[in-house]
C-alpha cells in the first residue's frame, strides 16, 4: 500500500474543516484514529472508500450498544458528518487516510492553539494554511514498523 506523497490545496482543506469541526465539537481524537484505522485495515478491498461511510453509518446507529461513554455517540455522530468533506475521494482509500491523519494531527494542534477563522458553524470555516508539512518531513509508510 503507497500512500500518496503530497496532499493538495484541496486535501489540505478539507483536513483542516474535518479537524475543525471535530475539535468544535469535543470529539475525542482516540475515536477518529480508530476510524482511520478501519479504513487503513480495508483500504486495498473494492470499494473501500464507500465502505467506510458505511462503517461510519453503522456505528452512528449502533453506536449505543459499543459505546465506551455517554459521549461515544456523539463522537461517532461528529465523525461521520465531518468525513462527509470526503465524499469526493471516496474511489482513493489511500488519499483518504492520508487526509484523516493529518486531520488527526491538526485536531491536537487546534486543541492547544485554538481553531482559526471560525465565523459560526464548522461548515463556515476557512481553512488554514499555516501548516502545510514541510517538504523535507518524512512520510510514515503504512505497514512498517515505526523506527526511532
């Protein structure tokens, strides 16, 4: 699996409003990795990408019965509407987890800076583009082992 190197201006928007929109809403960052990681698991299967919406569907609607909180619902509710930004992607599983990872790194950033830009709902947020990765960043690769 080869994840693709470099995220576009469009890609690094839509990362942006997908943190966002979860930090807006208190969605803990822990339930997004493990919906990064269902993706990651089934992203060589067809149709992965439509797959995953439908994870995030099922766990929407049967949330209560897996739930760890009180909260777990609505993370997953806060989830599956902010991954909607990737709705156009949904053919490129790997451009897709490329996006959520670094939605999942902008959140932790938003998290102790604060989100920029915000004018009202999530859906109105502008993206910001301070954080582009560097070019000379080294790019994890999806099943070898971390190396320190």
């Amino acid at each position: 699996m080869e994840i693709p190197e470099n995220l576009q201006d469009a890609h690094w928007d839509v990362a942006h409003k997908i943190a966002q929109s979860l930090v807006l809403d208190k969605t803990d960052v822990n339930e997004l990795d493990k919906a990064i990681a269902y993706l990651r698991v089934n992203s060589e299967q067809p149709k992965a990408g439509s797959k995953f919406f439908k994870y995030l569907s099922i766990l929407v609607k049967n949330g209560e019965y897996i739930s760890h909180s009180n909260k777990t619902v609505e993370y997953y509710e806060s989830i599956a509407e902010a991954c909607q930004y990737l709705q156009p992607y949904k053919h490129d599983a790997l451009l897709m987890i490329q996006i959520l990872g670094w939605a999942k790194r902008l959140m932790r950033y938003y998290r102790k800076v604060g989100v920029p830009n915000v004018q009202g709902s999530a859906t109105d947020i502008k993206p910001f583009k301070a954080l582009e990765r560097p070019k000379n960043m080294e790019r994890p690769q999806a099943n070898k082992p971390y190396k320190k």
